[in-house]
C-alpha cells in the first residue's frame, strides 16, 4: 500500500491535468518548436552522442539530462514530465503488483487508455473513494461516454457581493429587484430501495462534503 497510494497521486494528478496527452511518440522530437538553427543543433547533437557509430558518442551510464525548469522550456509535447516519469514508474514496478492490470489508474496508464484514466480521475474527484469500490465501466457505457478536454486560454468571471448596484433611472421601474442566496449543503445519505447485504454507509460517503 505505501507504493500504490503515492504512484495513484501521481497519476491522478498527471492525468488531470494532461487528459488528453499524446500517447504515442512523434517522428518529430521537437514538433512544437519551430525549424531554425536551435532545433537543428539540438537534434544533431543528441542524436550525435546516442548514436553508437559516431565519434561522439556517449554511453548511457555516462550521460546527464539537465531540464531548464524555468517556465520557457518545459516539455509540453508529446506530454508532460511528470506524467511521463509516473507512466514510465508504473510500468517498471508493474511485474511487482500483478493486481495493477485490473485497477485504476495503473489499468489505463499500462494499456495506454487516457479514456479510461480521465474518467477514473473525474470520479475520484468528485467523490474520493467511490472509484476502488466501483465496477469498471463496460463497453456500452464507454460508448456512450464522451471525455472532452478544452484548453482555457481565456477566462473571465464577475464577483458580486451585497445589494444590486442598480442605476438611479431604474429604480422607479416595476420589477422586482434582490439577492437570491445560494446555499449548498448535502442530508443524510440514504440506501438504494434494492441495496442488497445490508452494506453500511461508507466513511467516505459520510465525509463527503463539497
């Protein structure tokens, strides 16, 4: 349990962010950069060192990747570091845990199914716990399901506190003008008609509060 729970983190939280990473590899190792004399060098001399036939070559052992971290350089394509390091992990601790293959995220990240695993992340955000207890989808309910991600450039958002700031002219109109209070609260959880066993209420249902 101590090496799933840090690995589910890593994946849930790389998969929300990048649901929608690339899983294959591009023919272009920098196929977001533009072509110029930078790319080029870069390209040329990595494939330089890692060619065992050139001059240049260096062996694996020997070789340091130093990442600029600073904002301008981190890698976006064909998907994050941090979600590439954790699928990577998982496959490497995978022969250790056989029970991996058929539990989520571990499940999506080794077949490759980023479907699979933004649903499986949706779910565990909006109800912690609820994912490990549920059945897999099947392939009806997949086919039916669409996961869209949309990237948010833009965003904007009007904060309002108090009475309407209404203009003076308005005033003597004869509309009803207010505040309707929106509160969010959540009663006490309540079985299905046809719950079978007499399961109790889970602690995470009882804890769930959004």
């Amino acid at each position: 349990m101590k090496l799933i729970a840090p690995f589910r983190i890593a994946l849930l939280l790389a998969f929300a962010v990048i649901a929608s990473a690339t899983w294959a590899q591009s023919s272009d190792p920098l196929s977001s950069w533009n072509d110029g004399e930078a790319k080029s060098r870069i390209v040329k001399f990595v494939q330089a060192v890692t060619d065992n036939a050139s001059k240049d070559h260096v062996p694996a052992s020997d070789r340091i990747a130093v990442f600029d971290n600073d904002g301008t350089l981190w890698s976006e394509q064909p998907m994050y570091f941090q979600l590439a390091f954790a699928i990577d992990r998982v496959k490497v601790l995978a022969p250790k845990h056989p029970e991996w293959k058929a539990r989520q995220p571990f499940k999506a990240a080794l077949e490759g199914d980023a479907k699979a695993a933004a649903l499986d992340c949706i779910s565990d955000h909006l109800m912690p716990g609820r994912r490990g207890e549920a059945r897999e989808p099947n392939a009806k309910e997949l086919a039916a399901t669409l996961v869209l991600a949309l990237p948010l450039d833009e965003a904007s958002v009007k904060v309002s506190a108090g009475d309407p700031a209404d203009d003076p002219g308005d005033l003597d109109r004869p509309v009803w003008a207010g505040v309707v209070p929106l509160a969010e609260s959540f009663g006490a959880p309540v079985d299905a008609p046809d719950l079978r066993g007499g399961h109790s209420i889970p602690d995470y249902v009882l804890a769930w509060r959004r």
